[in-house]
C-alpha cells in the first residue's frame, strides 16, 4: 500500500518522519517541493559535491577518492556536461520500521537531461538522503538549491521489519550533510 497526503502529514508530525515538513505543495517561481497526493517532494539543500577529474583517477565504490570533487555551497549548482554532483536534502527523514521508501526525480529537470539517482530509504534508516544528480547532456546544468529536486514515495509493508536498517546498524545511519561512499 502507498501512503496518502492525509497518513504522510500524520506521520511525519506525529512521529518525525519528516523534519521540516512542508504540508502543502509549494510551487511559486521555483520547482514544486512538499506533500504531495501520495508522496513527499523534497528540496535539495545549498551543499554540492561537484565531481572532477583533474587527477585522472578511476572510480571505485570501494576507495572513492574524496578529491575527485569540489565542494560549493551555492543557490545554484552547475554541473558540467556528461558529469555529476552529489548533494541532499534540506529535511531529515527518519523511515519507521513498517514503511520502505523510494525515490523518484522530478520530471522538471529529467526534461532537461538531469537524472536524479536515489537508493530505497529502507525501513529503521534516518538522515540526510544523498542525492545525485547526473547532467547527461553536452552542456553545463543547473540545479536550483532550497526547491524541489525528487519525490519520495512512502510504501507500508504487510506487517513491521523483523530486522531494520538501524539494527544492522547500517553504515549511512545518521548521516547529515553530503556522505561519500563508504565500504
């Protein structure tokens, strides 16, 4: 079952499962971001991580070296062609043990070539989610810090987890800010 607008607003102010909540869909001069019908559209914050290759490095998930980016804080991030950043989101979720959460991007900036790419919020996990935008096109691409950048869709299992992420103690339990990836 996917949760409504109606049961995403109680849980996130009865149980903090989303800090700050924004309770209704703003979209004024800027991509749209809060409740949603049946998900939550979360904002990107004003922290990127650009990545570059000015060393000639290789990527490896399992030794990622943190010098393949530039840090901004900035309004507007700009990613170079056939490239990426990472960065997260302005609010903190923290995912109960009956919910497994997944995260679509906006169909703003996928209209544009920019793919948002986010791994399933699994069930006991909180944080910052870590968000990465890939520019796929041959030109430089903005992405607009403090508005929308992806919508989570909150998905309730039969019954609670027997084992959740927090008892695994899962290795991006926690995290705040823009988290590199670990092994």
């Amino acid at each position: 079952m996917i949760l409504s607008d109606a049961s995403i607003r109680e849980r996130a102010q009865n149980e903090g499962m989303i800090e700050p909540f924004v309770e209704a869909q703003r979209r004024e001069g800027c991509i749209s971001y809060g409740l949603s019908s049946y998900g939550y559209d979360a904002r990107v914050a004003d922290e990127f991580k650009i990545f570059t290759n000015v060393d000639s490095a290789t990527v490896d998930p399992k030794d990622f070296a943190a010098n393949s980016f530039v840090d901004r804080q900035t309004d507007v991030c700009i990613i170079p062609p056939n490239s990426f950043a990472l960065a997260r989101t302005v609010e903190y979720f923290r995912i109960p043990r009956d919910l497994l959460v997944i995260c679509l991007g906006k169909s703003t900036y996928a209209r544009c070539g920019i793919i948002v790419n986010v791994t399933p919020l699994e069930p006991g996990w909180e944080g910052h989610v870590t968000l990465e935008f890939s520019n796929t096109t041959p030109l430089p691409a903005k992405v607009y810090a403090n508005e929308g950048a992806c919508q989570f869709l909150f998905l309730q299992g039969d019954r609670p987890c027997e084992t959740s992420y927090a008892d695994r103690s899962g290795k991006y339990m926690g995290q705040r800010g823009v988290t590199l990836p670990k092994l």
